[in-house]
C-alpha cells in the first residue's frame, strides 16, 4: 500500500501542472479503488464458464429480456478453409499469416443459448463502475466522460472553457460562451457519449460486468453462430463485403468516440438471428483463451501466450479496416489486460 501511495504522490505531482483539481482527483479515486478488488480469472471449457475456483457465476435463468436474443440448439459452420490469395499479407506489412488461425472449417453443435442483442452501452458500463468502485476505463479520464455533472457545475469557467476544448473536443469557441452556455454543451455531449457502446475496457472489466449483470462473457462460439446464422455467412448480413452496411469507422479524421455509434444505429449489420453490430462498430471481447481449433494446419506461437479472444471488426481501425477484417470468422486475440479504445463487448447467458 505504502508503494501504490508512494506511485499516487509522484502522479500527482506530475500530472498538477496539467490536470484540473477535479479531474485529477477523479484519476486518483479511481486508482485507489481499482487496487482493492483484483478481478478474478475465468476459463472456457467447451460451452460453459466457470471461475478460477471451479465455482459457476450467478447467472439468471428467465426468458428472453428486451436486449437478448434466444439462439436455437444446434449445429453451425465455425471457422473458415480462406487462404491469403491477395497478398494481403505482405501488401500491408502483417506479421502473422491471415486467416490460416481459422482453420478448419467445421460444424460444432452448441445448447440453446440467450446472447445481447446489442453491444453494452457507455451508461450501462457507468453504472456498472459508479455501483462497484471499479477503475473507470483511462479514455474517460483523458476525454471527460469521468467528471461528474456536479464538479461541473461547480468548476470555474475558465476551467469550463478549458475542459471543453482540450478534454471534451467540442467544436465551438468557449471563450464566447457564458458558464450556463458552456455546461449545456458539456453535458449535451455527456448524453452523447451515454448512448456509445462502451469500448477501451479490459478482458477483466468485461468478464466483471457481465457477472455483475447476472451474465457471463460470451463465448467465442456462441458469438460466431450468433453472427453467422444457420447458413455459415461470411458476413452478419450474408456473403459478400457491402461498404456502409456496418459501422466500419470509414471516416479518418473522426476521433475514436466519434466513430463508435449508439448499438443499433447501422439497422443493416444485424445476423439472421436478429442480434446487432457484430459486423462493426466495436470488436468485442469473448469468453475463451486464444487456442487452435482441433486439427489445425498452423501452429501459431502466440497460443501460448494466454490471449483472449476479439470478435468482429471494430470503427476504430482506420487505414487496417479491411473488409477481411471484419469477417465472422476472424480470429483477433490480444493481452487480456489491454484495453483499446475500439474493443467492446456484449454478453450471454445460458438458457436452461
């Protein structure tokens, strides 16, 4: 403890030339807290999750709610045979091989399951951290979103008029504004950001609000038959790339917090099954280790690594947004404890 405070004294020190009171404030409540509960570990096995100590999650057994979808027993096509016959590979400089980690193609059959027709939202995660103390995601402390609507109304405005240039973007001239004037616009922006799926969260800070939730992560199977439907689409909508069906992020110049959309706002990126957003907008994290598929033909080193796995493509990519990348079958993995700011996630549950 003694080190952490020690950490905090040299943060603050550091951060104080540049850094408002009340938003450094917010940084430093929120790594006090997020030292006090570590997350707990899960692990996939087949269909089901379970804890580190082998204990079930509390997960809720009622129909189907107004954001879950219920997807039918049964057999689906995972994976994909695809191979590299563009030159993808070397054209943009990629260092593993494309596709091959999706080998091969099979049918898994999977119980009846209940997944979240649309990605969790930036309020619903809110909620989540006001309600457990949890560490809020770092992009919310650089762009605002942490501030609570009282420390604005109570800060001065030449720190209103601050704050909104540098920390909420806002495309207007504060200087011109009066306070009343410039806490509407914050907190119009606030209601903005409220609506976004939740992105920048770790596998860890997933895994956690979805048990809060009654839930668990989705696994990577469920999600892929979830986007896939029964016919073994490449894409949610069907066979073939579409520019504009899915929120693809096809706008470079937009920041990150602008090119993710409210869930839902791309009405065309939906599966057969009725669930939204699993061709774009964020990449979700699923449940399972990144492992090869049985009988695999590649041998990739990073399996041992202890990865989690990153479902569908994400706004966020910019000049790598790739129609390949934004396939169900693709295989995106990464450090558990990353947490980027286009990498979301939605969650499921077991239905008997």
């Amino acid at each position: 403890m003694h080190l952490i405070y020690g950490i905090l004294r040299h943060m603050f020190a550091h951060l104080s030339r540049f850094t408002p009171p009340f938003l450094l404030l917010a940084t430093t409540l929120s790594l006090l807290t997020g030292c006090e509960n570590p997350p707990v570990p899960t692990e996939t096995t087949n269909n089901h999750i379970k804890s580190a100590s082998g204990v079930s999650p509390n997960i809720a057994m009622a129909p189907p709610g107004d954001n879950e979808v219920l997807i039918p027993a049964g057999a689906f096509i995972r994976g994909s045979n695809k191979i590299d016959n563009e030159g993808l590979q070397e054209r943009y400089g990629f260092v593993t091989p494309l596709f091959l980690n999706e080998h091969p193609e099979h049918q898994m059959e999977l119980p009846t399951f209940l997944i979240d027709k649309y990605e969790v939202t930036n309020a619903e995660y809110k909620a989540f951290v006001t309600s457990t103390g949890r560490m809020e995601p770092q992009a919310w402390i650089q762009n605002g979103y942490n501030v609570r609507d009282d420390k604005l109304r109570g800060a001065h405005i030449d720190n209103l008029r601050w704050i909104a240039a540098d920390y909420f973007n806002l495309d207007i001239d504060p200087s011109v504004m009066n306070k009343q004037q410039l806490l509407d616009a914050l907190f119009a922006k606030q209601t903005q950001r409220d609506a976004l799926a939740a992105a920048a969260v770790s596998w860890f800070d997933a895994d956690a609000y979805c048990r809060w939730v009654g839930k668990r992560l989705t696994t990577e199977a469920e999600w892929e038959k979830a986007a896939r439907g029964p016919d073994g689409n490449e894409f949610p909508w069907g066979a073939e790339w579409a520019q504009g069906l899915a929120n693809s992020g096809e706008n470079p110049e937009k920041e990150d917090d602008e090119s993710i959309m409210p869930p839902g706002s791309f009405p065309k990126d939906v599966s057969f099954y009725g669930v939204f957003d699993l061709g774009g907008n964020v990449s979700e994290w699923v449940a399972d280790l990144y492992q090869p598929y049985e009988e695999p033909d590649f041998d990739d080193p990073n399996y041992e690594k202890q990865h989690r796995m990153v479902k569908g493509g994400g706004a966020g990519m910019g000049h790598y947004g790739l129609s390949t990348f934004f396939r169900a079958a693709r295989r995106a993995h990464t450090t558990p404890e990353s947490a980027s700011t286009d990498v979301g996630f939605r969650c499921a549950r077991d239905a008997n």
